[in-house]
C-alpha cells in the first residue's frame, strides 16, 4: 500500500516507531479521538497531540516506549492506566497521551468517550500502511454522520456524570467548530451543570479559554448564559442581570455585557487584515493562551464592579469607582480560575483602565498630556483596551448616546492604536536625569519626592516640553519649589 496521505512524513515516522515498538510488546495501539475527527475537518495543529488506546498496560507501554523515542513521561491517571508523552522534533512538539480501554473492549471504550465526533478509532497499523485512513475508521456511535450534519451529541446518557466538565467542552466544542448542540444533549447538560462545582479552575480554565479561542465565542457564551451554566463559573454575573446601566445604555448591565462581547468578534473580523495588530492580540500570555482570549474574558468582566458601585442621586444613576471594584472582583475571579501572575496583571488592567479611553475621546483633540500618561499607566495593554473600548461603545445606545459621539470615540481609539505600535517601534527614550543626579544637585535625601520628579519629568520629556538635561533639571528646581512652598 502506499503511505497515508492523511499524515505528513515526519508524523508517519513518529507512528512507525510506535508501531514497530508495539508489535515487539505484542500490544494492538487505536489512534482515538480528536486526531481522527480533525482528519474530516481538515484541521491540522502547529503542535500535534495523538491520543492512543491499548487494552492494557498503556503506562508500562508509555514509560518504555518514551525511552525508545527520547520523550518526556508522567503518569496522568494511574487508576485509568492514563499517560503522556512529550517530544520534540525541531520546533515541533509532540504530546502523545496512552490510556487503558475504559471496558472490556475498543468498542466499550469509545462507548465511554464524550462525544460521538471523538469517539473514533484507527488501528496504528492502518494509520501507518493505508493510502486513506478513512477506509478503516471504526466509528460505532455515528461519529461521522454527526460530524457531516455538524452536530455535538453525547455518546451515552451518563456522559456528563462520568465527567461534568464535558458539559463546558460541549459548548467549547460547538464553538470552536461552528457546530450544533443535539437537543437532548443539551437537556442532559443543563440537568447536570450543578456538577460542575466539583472540577477544578484549571479544568474550567482550559474550557472557558477554548470557548475564547473561537472567533464564535459569543454564541456559545450566549447559550451558556441561558442554559443557566454560566452563572455557576462567573457567579458574579448574576448581580447584574436587570440592572439599567442609565440614560446612555438601551440594555441592562448584563446583556450590555453580552452585545459588547459580540461587537468585540465583529470588531476582530474587521481587523482581520492588520498584521501587526493580530499578531499582538494572538501573543500568548501564559501557557498558549492569548492575549485575544483574554481580552473577551476582560470584556464579559468590564463592568462587574457596577452593580456594588451603584448609587442614585435624585433620579441620577452612578457607578463611580466601578472600575475598581471590577479590577478587584477581576483578581478573585483570575484566583478561582488558576490563571497566571502575567494573566491576572493582563486581566486587571484591562478591567481598570477600560475607562480612559472614553475620557479621551471627550475631546475631539485629546491633549498630549493626557495621552502621555494613558500610554504609561495602561502599559503594553494600551491597544487592547482601546478595542475594548470600542466594543463597549458598540453596544451602548441609550438615549443620550449619539452617532456623531460614537464616531469621534473611534476616530480617537483606532488613532490611538496607531500610536501606540508606532511608539512600540521606536527607541525607548533614556531619561535626562537619574535620581543620583537629583541627590547631586539638589541635595536631596532619598524620599518618595524623588520618584514624583523623575515621573514628572518622564511625562515632560514624552509630550516634548524637555529635550535636554539642562532644561530637566531646571524643571526639577521648579518642581522642588512649589513642594516645599505647598
């Protein structure tokens, strides 16, 4: 026969030692799951993982073949002979995850798999000698005419309570490939999602962050809102379902949240040609999540601090402060969701400085001071929280909101995007004076009023008021004046 044309040379190289390895242990490996599945979805990952299933031994088998093939090793659940692999080939890396049958046969064991799309099989040997593996899928459950009819449906009843997290990768699932969730799959999801308080904020992490990667993340969230599933991840979503968000706002608190995260998706899709742009949204932050991702999860969390910020002066309504109390709320939820320090920072800016970009777009020419010190404050996520901003301002449109308004606020963000990868591109400026040079001249102590000059004069420098050290240090006399007359 000859080789497959499902799989590239150097993953049918991988799969021959495998198999060669295999037929010396006298063991029968199944390519299962999602590698077969992506096979009809023409999907093909930088980084590859292959899932394989062995009657038994799968650890044994594991442990021995990763000294074979030079690969990492780690048991993952030695109760379900569950473990993984990891090698790398070049810039390529290879997760291979080996698990015992879930009963007493494949077909047993696809049985317990969680949806019919993965519950696909392939003998290695096929996988490695025919020209088209799709002649030898061994497919029971119907894996393949769902996949055609685009459909998510459970394997078997008991899918959700042999793992309530399959109810998230449901809705992940639907998301990532534009597919429908079958009505009584979804019944049994919502019957069981109070399950979900059992699994690990990693695990919902993982899902939630899948559902983000999709650029049909709103669809999902939206259903996952109305099936009640939401709420038990994000508990503090509840406090703003019908809370008006006042004169500005045509919907509550909450399904402003909701449109803003549509308008967010639309707005990605209108920049999808921006090079530069794309390629800082899809910058990992931590652990292949990325800065995209966590963009819509800042934007479903934008507001949460309003409704403990509410209070109505006469028949005004206000949320002051709402910003920090939602960068607050954002650090519980970040602890609960086992994100990263870097994650978590990413997430809380966003959250806090959301504002800022509206106050600059107040004016139709924001002053340079002003801009200086959105800049310093928001830090490398300047340019995500002005597409934020954006977003927001999409979905608000109240009665006091108007069109001339909310094209002045574009024309200010979207020109403010452009300077901040201009800035991003340019040499960072050194500083005229150090605090040494304060201490020398001066004859200052050491003191916090140290770090207030050098800041002001940071601020002078960027908006172009100083340019040398002499004008610098005749600011700084200025400033140590008006301090010690203050």
């Amino acid at each position: 026969m000859k080789p497959s044309r499902d799989f590239n040379p150097k993953e049918l190289a991988l799969f021959r030692q495998i198999d060669a390895f295999a037929n010396l242990a006298k063991v029968r490996p199944y390519l299962v799951g999602g590698t077969l599945r992506d096979l009809y979805l023409k999907r093909r990952k930088k980084n590859p993982d292959f899932d394989f299933a062995l009657e038994k031994g799968g650890i044994k088998f594991a442990k021995n073949l990763s000294r074979k093939i030079k690969a990492g090793f780690v048991v993952l659940d030695e109760e379900h002979g569950a473990s993984r692999l990891v090698m790398k080939s070049g810039d390529i890396f290879y997760t291979l995850d080996f698990t015992d049958f879930r009963g007493k046969d494949l077909e047993e064991d696809l049985l317990h798999r969680d949806f019919s799309i993965n519950s696909l099989a392939l003998e290695l040997e096929k996988a490695v000698s025919a020209s088209d593996c799709r002649d030898f899928i061994i497919d029971p459950y119907g894996g393949r005419k769902d996949l055609k009819d685009n459909l998510i449906k459970a394997v078997n009843r008991d899918a959700f309570s042999e793992d309530p997290l399959r109810i998230l990768r449901a809705f992940g699932f639907s998301s990532l490939f534009n597919f429908k969730i079958e009505k009584k799959t979804l019944q049994l999801a919502i019957a069981e999602r109070k399950k979900l308080s059992s699994i690990s904020g990693e695990r919902i992490r993982d899902e939630l962050f899948r559902i983000f990667s999709s650029p049909h993340s709103f669809e999902a969230i939206n259903s996952l809102d109305k099936s009640k599933i939401l709420e038990l991840i994000i508990p503090e979503i509840k406090k703003m379902r019908g809370v008006w968000g006042g004169p500005y706002h045509h919907l509550d608190l909450w399904k402003h949240t909701l449109e803003s995260l549509k308008q967010l998706e639309g707005l990605f899709l209108e920049l999808k040609n921006r090079e530069g742009l794309n390629a800082y949204l899809d910058e990992y932050i931590s652990a292949q999540r990325s800065r995209r991702q966590l963009l819509k999860l800042a934007m479903l969390l934008h507001d949460i601090g309003k409704p403990k910020a509410l209070r109505r002066e006469g028949r005004k309504i206000k949320f002051h402060g709402h910003e920090r109390i939602g960068m607050e709320l954002s650090e519980n939820i970040s602890e609960r969701l086992k994100l990263s320090n870097e994650e978590a920072r990413t997430l809380k800016a966003m959250v806090l400085w959301h504002l800022r970009p509206g106050y600059l777009a107040d004016s139709p020419k924001p002053t340079s001071r002003a801009v200086f010190r959105y800049f310093r404050d928001a830090g490398t996520e300047a340019a995500s929280i002005l597409l934020l901003s954006v977003a927001d301002q999409r979905a608000t449109k109240g009665r006091l909101s108007t069109k001339e308004a909310g094209l002045q606020h574009e024309r200010i963000c979207f020109s403010l995007v452009k300077e901040y990868f201009r800035k991003a591109g340019a040499k960072k400026r050194e500083r005229l004076i150090t605090g040494d040079d304060l201490i020398r001249s001066f004859k200052l102590e050491p003191s916090p009023l140290i770090g207030k000059i050098l800041r002001e004069l940071e601020e002078l420098q960027g908006i172009k008021k100083i340019s040398t050290k002499r004008e610098a240090l005749a600011e700084a006399s200025r400033i140590i004046k008006w301090q010690r007359n203050s």
